[in-house]
C-alpha cells in the first residue's frame, strides 16, 4: 500500500497509481468519484458497485488512512416508467423514464436523426429542459441539430445544446472530473435552473471508440475496463441527478463496433450477411463495449431499410422484437 502513488485527492475527486502485482514495473491508473470507480486493469469489468478491483479498493484504503473520507455513493433505486414523446418511437411504448435507452447501429444508419426527431417532438409537450451532447461533428455550435430540430417543428428553447470534442469533458459534465481544471461545465449547472426533461449522448462511444482504434490490440481490453468504469460513473450520476429532481429519459447513442457493423461496411453482401442483418435473431445483443448493453435497460437496433427507410428493432425491453420501419421525411422521421 505504501506503493500508491497519490496524484490528485480531494473530497470528490481521487487519482492514483497502483503497482500491478502481476507486472512488476507497471502501474494502474484508478480513479475515484462519488459516483464510482474507474481503473484501466485487464478484464475486470466492474459493473456491480461493491465489486470493485482489488486496485480501487487499495486507492479507497490508502485514502482513508491519510483521513480523506471518501464516501461513494450507494445504488440509487429511481422510479421508471414511460414517457410519451409524441414522435415514432410511441410505437415501442415511448421512452422510459429513470433508465437509459440505447440506440445503436452502423454509420449512417439514422441514429442521429431519429433522436434528432424524438427532441424535436417531445420539446413541444416537455416539462423541463431537453439536454442535447454531441461528440460527434466537432461544431462547438450545433448547428447541424439545431438546424434540423427547427425543421421537424421543435422547440429550440426547451433544448439545452452542448458539444465535447475531449472525453475529460464529457465526464466533468456526467460527475467524473476533467483533465482540465478550467471552464468545468456539468449537468448540475442546467439543473440550477431548469428541470431536466430528456438527456440524449449522440454518441456516447466516439471517445471510446477513437482510443480502442490507436492501440495495439492487446491494450483495447484496458481501453474497455476504463470505459466500463466512466459509463458507470455517468449512469450511477444520471440516476443521482433524477433522484434529486424526478426521473427522465436518458438516450446513449453508439456507433456499432460489431460483425453486424462490419458486414454492414462491406460493399458486397452474401445471403447469409442479409440473413444476419435482418434477422432479429441471430447476433441481437448488443455487442460493442460490454458496459452498455450492462447499463441500458431498452435496447434499439437502428439499420438502413432502403433509400429514406430506417428499421428500428427492439433487442432488448417491453416490446422485445418489435420492429418498426419508419421514413425519412422533410419534417423527421417518421412511422411508414
Ligand atoms: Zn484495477
């Protein structure tokens, strides 16, 4: 323990490095929030609050003996229950209230424009703010969203619009803390103000997916755990952030990193790729960053269904197989 080197501790905020007893020579990096821990060490996915790695738990221990007290939170348990949003995915019941709801699909599948459309609708009839992230086009203004929720008839007031190009931002803003110390912007500076009615993450892989791209193979189930730890983080916030106020719907767009997307890209497609596509079936789960599919309690398959056409497929909720083919039109998408 009196290996730990502590770089960072304050009250709500704990960075430290840890000796790896299986490398001797490396360390692992742990960080500690309220809302959970996150560390880089292989194949540990710690999902469940009270399991986390023997690193974590070094970094809590050698906390406490230095007299920080270090509380994280216990699991909150947040109502849930449907919302409905006035656009095409009442179709599915609605969205749901106190859980996130993940899209995924390949490139250029609709993502971004079908939750586009639902902000649009539901900024109409919403109590509260409409909380918009983007990663994803580099615009520090949102032009593009902004754009296209005032073609679909939306509400542009009732939508809170912020755009990340770093990860450390993005994690500030979901009660994990930034590299940097500056212009920290978080979800509880929107709530100072305005009940939050919907808060969508379009994508919530881009980081993910960039870092698990730049290195070498052997390093991306490192990438993963890390990932794994910040999704926790953010959705354990997200969770504390309803309690406080009243649950709302929470969207975690993902960008497929799967043999579903792989098949996807391929220009020529044999039968059984177009089986596979289609088939609600065969590869339904969710299988990009294990964490995801751990924390979304709806999951949505979103593939192109011809020109215009986008298919929405249920994997995982009420409404388990449902699928829905709905149109691209001038005003959103909508059911076919
Ligand atoms: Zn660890």
């Amino acid at each position: 323990m009196n290996d730990v080197i502590l770089e960072e501790a304050r009250e709500d905020y704990v960075r430290a490095k840890v000796p790896s007893k299986s490398k001797p020579g490396t360390f692992h990096t742990v960080e500690l929030t309220p809302y959970g821990a996150i560390c880089d060490c292989r194949g540990v996915l710690n999902l469940k609050h009270r399991d986390y790695c023997v690193h974590a738990n070094t970094v809590l221990e050698y906390v406490k003996t230095r007299g920080l007290h270090f509380a994280m939170n216990e699991k909150i348990k947040v109502d849930s229950y449907f919302v409905k949003t006035n656009s095409f995915i009442d179709e599915f019941g609605g969205l749901i209230a106190g859980e996130p709801t993940l899209f995924y699909g390949p490139d250029g599948s609709g993502k971004t424009i079908s939750v586009l459309t639902i902000i649009a609708r539901y900024s109409n009839i919403c109590d509260g703010k409409i909380v918009y992230i983007n990663t994803e086009t580099g615009d520090p203004q949102n032009r593009y969203a902004k754009n296209q929720i005032m073609n679909f008839g939306g509400k542009l007031e009732n939508v809170e619009f912020f755009a990340f190009a770093e990860e450390g931002k993005l994690h500030s803003f979901l009660g994990g803390r930034g590299e940097e110390k500056a212009e920290k912007v978080s979800l509880k500076d929107v709530m100072k103000k305005d009940d939050i009615a919907m808060v969508a993450i379009d994508s919530i892989s881009r980081f993910y997916n960039v870092q698990v791209n730049n290195v070498p193979p052997q390093q991306r189930p490192s990438i993963a755990s890390q990932f794994a730890g910040k999704l926790g983080v953010w959705t354990r916030f997200l969770q504390e952030c309803m309690f406080k106020t009243k649950p709302f719907p929470v969207i975690y767009v993902a960008w497929m990193r799967s043999s579903i997307g792989e098949v996807l890209a391929k220009k020529e497609k044999t039968e059984k790729d177009v089986e596979e596509m289609i088939s609600p079936q065969q590869l339904k789960e969710w299988t990009g960053p294990k964490a995801l599919g751990y924390w979304s309690k709806t999951i949505y398959k979103i593939l192109p269904a011809g020109v215009g056409k986008i298919q929405f497929t249920q994997i995982r909720g009420e409404h388990m197989m449902k699928q829905v083919v709905c149109k691209i039109t001038p005003k959103g998408v909508e059911v076919e």
